[in-house]
C-alpha cells in the first residue's frame, strides 16, 4: 500500500491527468499475455526521462517497487506487479525521434509500437527486420527488455543485433546512455548487450538507437506439404546448407495443421504430418532462383506438393494458415501452456519427437509450431486449469522437456524471457556461479531491489 505522501509526490511529478489509483483503472494494468493478476497500487504515465529519473529516485528513499511496462503482450510476467508498487507505463513516450536515412539508424522512444516503426521506415526504403508475431501492438521498449525475435530471425537475428544504443535510467534514478549512433564502437563494457534482455530488472529503458538495413527489393513465399517430419527436417537443413538463407523458414506439426484446417477450412490436407512456410528475399532475380531451389530441396526430400504464391495476395493467405495456428488451438482446450524451446537446427525432429513421447507418458494435449530456421519451436500443451491433475502433469511433463532440450544442445527460452514462469527451471540450465554473477549485477545496479523485483530468479 502506498502513503498519502507517496500518491501526491509522484502526482506532482507526473501531473494529476497521469497517474491512475482507482481499482478500476488499476486492473487494466494487472495482467499481460500470461492470463496471471497481480493488482498495483497506481500506475503512472511519465512523459519524460526526468520524470521516471525522479520516480525511481523515490521509490529508493520510500522502498516500493516499479515495474516498467509497454504493450503488456508479455510472455512470461515481465511487466506483472508481483509485489505492487507503482506501473510505470510508457505509453506516452512513443514517439519515433528520428529516421536517419544516410547512416540508416532510428532513434525512438520506448513506446513506440514495432509494426508502426516498421512501416513507417519501409516507406523510406528501409528495413526494421525483429518482427514478433505481436508487432502490430507490442513496443520497441518491450522488445529491448525481453529481446524480441520472429519468424526474420533465421536471416536478420533478434532485437539484440539491431540494438546500437540507448538511453536508461537506472533504478537508483541516475540516467546513462550507453553505446553508440556509429555501427563500431568498443569502449569500456557493452552496457547495451547487459540491457538488452535484461527483462525490465536492470534499468528503464527511455531511449533506443536502432540500426536499420536496405529494404529487399521483392519476397516469393512458398508453402511445402510433408507426410513425413523427418523429411521436412531433412528439407530445412539442405536448404541452409546449400546457403540459401530464407527470411522464413516456419514449422507446423499434425496437431496445429489439423487445428487450423477445423478453424479456418483452408483445404489442407488431412494426413499431412509436416508443413514448412518458407519466404526468400532480396533481388528479384535471384530469389526467383532461389525459389525453385528450394521447391526442388523441399520436393527431392519427398514433400507431396510446394506451392508458390504468385502474388502478394497468395502469399498473404499462405501466412494466414501460418497466423492461424495460435488462436486454433483453443478449440483443445481452454487454457495453453506456450514454452519457447530452441534446438540446433538438425535436432528439431528428435526434439519433436522426444515431446510427443513426455507429452503421451504425461496424458497430455500437444501441439508444436515454430521457426524451423532458428531452431525455436513453440511447444502447446494445453490444459483445462479447473482440471488440477491435469495441471500437475503438465508442470512434470514441461520440466521433462526442458530436460530433453537442455541434453539436446538447446536453450529454454528462445524468446519470452523467464519472468515469473520460469523462474524454477533457470537452474536446470544455468551454472550456479553463473546465476551469481547475475545477482551481483542486479545488486549493484538495484541495491534496494526496487525495480521489478520478484522476476528471473528464484527466491
Ligand atoms: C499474440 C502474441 C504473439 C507474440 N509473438 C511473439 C514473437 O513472435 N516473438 C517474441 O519475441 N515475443 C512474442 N510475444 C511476446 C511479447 O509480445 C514480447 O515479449 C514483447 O517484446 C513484449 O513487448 P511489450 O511492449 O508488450 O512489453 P511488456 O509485456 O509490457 O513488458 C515485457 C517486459 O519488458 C519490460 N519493459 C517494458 N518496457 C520497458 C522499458 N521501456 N524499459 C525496461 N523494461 C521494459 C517489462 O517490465 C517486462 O519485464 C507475443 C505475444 C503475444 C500476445
């Protein structure tokens, strides 16, 4: 609970019309994509560095928490108010500073939507490539904090490799800028790297320098149809080693193919056991021989029919099966458990595999789609939550799989960060000295523990 003092300190420092304290206000702030619900006790809207410099410098001397928050599209907790405290939502600063076309940088602030950076610098001819599925409402910020990446990654990489500096004030309140405007820059540590994925618990972030890449002229998309998984894995790995990097390289299994054929009717068909979605870019002429080179990988390694969209409009409703696939799988049960697993590339079929058999021995509903090309697939299992059993079985069945993907060379977590849901795991991949090392940074950094505290690691 937060004093009189405290509510009319930050109203002062943020203006009467930007702070909200009614239970009404404060539920619309008490979830993110997670379906969890932790209520704050206010939630301010800063529109400036100073103000947050001078929140967080209050929160130190008063001892409550904050929590930063973008879109609240989040995964795993992130942005949740575990212990309370104060919201600070930076949806006011969303502005894009500055697209800088001759050294092909943008300057942006942290609440700037994705999608709409992203159209706005493909109207100058430029490119923007981290593309999470949640682009069209997510922020640059949230990106930053938890190192967004989607289907482009495979070819441009993750928000990390697009991150040349930012602007962020710590949690005792001090401002500092780290990095560059230039693509060199070496001095002292990479305090922007420490940042970045840093998961809203070292800093928040008020400023982001973002490097921007050429526009590819033209993009062919395709659609592979395998009655076998292993053949579309072996097709995946042919491609990237006859070095056509493909801008995506998509992965469905049977369960989401026949999910989205009963939601959406798009005529694939029934026995189908595999479905890549594969995109190329770059200069027309080549990525129309690229195109065929990957139509005749995908049919020498036994895919039953390649179909190439001819248009704009063809490839769009080849990416809505694709984008079909999330809200399908309702209809197996009521509430999902999404993890983000990643493998090396050529260990996707035994990973799948290894799944489906945890997922049989736990009784447990199962479908897996995901970004082929980098290796992270999403892995459902979906639960009815009244059925606590089922919960149960669940939770030994996504431990098991960790395990399965620690053995296999992989991570447990490729995108959605650790948050408050996998707080339990980190050690099952993480060194104990490491984990350490990590604390101290925090310690230091935050040595009241103000800013979101509760996240990453366990108790
Ligand atoms: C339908 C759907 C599809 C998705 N698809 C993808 C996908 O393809 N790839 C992917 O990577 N993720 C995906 N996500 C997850 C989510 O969109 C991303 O994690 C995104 O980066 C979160 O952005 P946000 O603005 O919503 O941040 P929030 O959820 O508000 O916050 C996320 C974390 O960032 C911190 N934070 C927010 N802003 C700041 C700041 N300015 N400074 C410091 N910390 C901050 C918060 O404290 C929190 O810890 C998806 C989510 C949904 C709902």
């Amino acid at each position: 609970m937060l004093s009189h003092n405290v509510i009319k300190e930050l109203t002062n420092i943020v203006g009467k019309d930007n702070i909200q304290t009614s239970k009404e206000d404060l539920i619309c702030y008490s979830y993110d994509a997670t379906n969890q619900k932790f209520l704050p006790d206010a939630v301010v809207f800063p529109k400036n560095v100073s103000e947050i410099s001078l929140i967080l410098k209050m929160a130190n001397s008063e001892g409550f928490p904050v929590v930063p928050r973008g879109a609240g599209s989040g995964f795993s907790g992130g942005s949740l108010p575990v212990e309370g405290g104060v919201i600070v939502s930076l949806e006011r600063m969303n502005k894009i500073l500055k697209i800088d076309a001759d050294n092909l940088i943008a300057i942006v602030e942290p609440g700037a939507v994705t999608g709409e950076l992203q159209w706005e610098v493909e109207d100058l001819g430029l490119f923007y490539p981290p593309d999470p599925s949640s682009l069209k409402f997510c922020t640059i910020g949230g990106n930053v904090a938890e190192c967004a990446g989607g289907p482009s990654a495979v070819k441009y990489g993750v928000t990390k490799d697009y991150v040349l500096g930012l602007e962020v004030v710590l949690p005792t309140g001090e401002v500092i800028n780290t990095g560059t405007q230039t693509i060199k820059g070496v001095v002292g540590y990479d305090l922007t790297k420490l940042m970045v994925g840093s998961e809203g618990t070292l800093g928040i972030v008020t400023k982001i320098i973002l490097k921007l890449l050429p526009l590819p002229e033209a993009t062919k998309t395709m659609l592979a149809v395998f009655s076998d998984m292993r053949d579309a894995a072996a097709a995946v790995s042919r491609i990237i080693s006859l070095k056509i990097i493909p801008s995506a390289l998509e992965f469905m299994d049977k369960e989401s193919i026949s999910c989205v054929e009963e939601y959406s009717s798009i005529g694939l068909p029934a026995d189908v056991e595999a479905l890549l979605l594969i995109e190329v870019d770059g200069a027309k002429e080549l990525i129309e021989k690229q195109a065929e080179s990957v139509k005749k990988i995908c049919l020498d390694s036994r895919a039953r029919e390649v179909r190439i969209a001819g248009d704009k409009k063809e490839a769009k409703k080849l990416w809505q099966i694709r984008r079909a696939i999330s809200p399908s799988l309702a209809k197996l049960k009521p509430n999902k458990i999404n993890e983000d697993i990643v493998v090396p590339r050529n260990k996707i079929p035994e990973a799948i595999i290894g799944i489906r058999e945890i997922a049989k021995k736990y009784s447990l509903t199962n479908a897996n789609f995901g970004h082929a090309g980098d290796g992270n697939i999403h892995v459902n299992i979906m639960i009815d939550k009244t059925d606590r059993g089922e919960v149960a079985r669940a939770e030994e069945g996504v431990k098991e799989i960790f395990k399965l993907v620690i053995d296999l060379g992989g991570t447990i977590s490729g995108e959605h960060g650790i948050g408050i849901f996998k707080m339990s795991y980190i050690g099952m991949e993480l060194s104990k000295p490491a984990i350490d090392v990590m604390k101290k940074i925090k310690q230091v950094l935050d040595p009241k523990g103000i800013l979101n505290p509760g996240k990453i690691f366990p108790e």
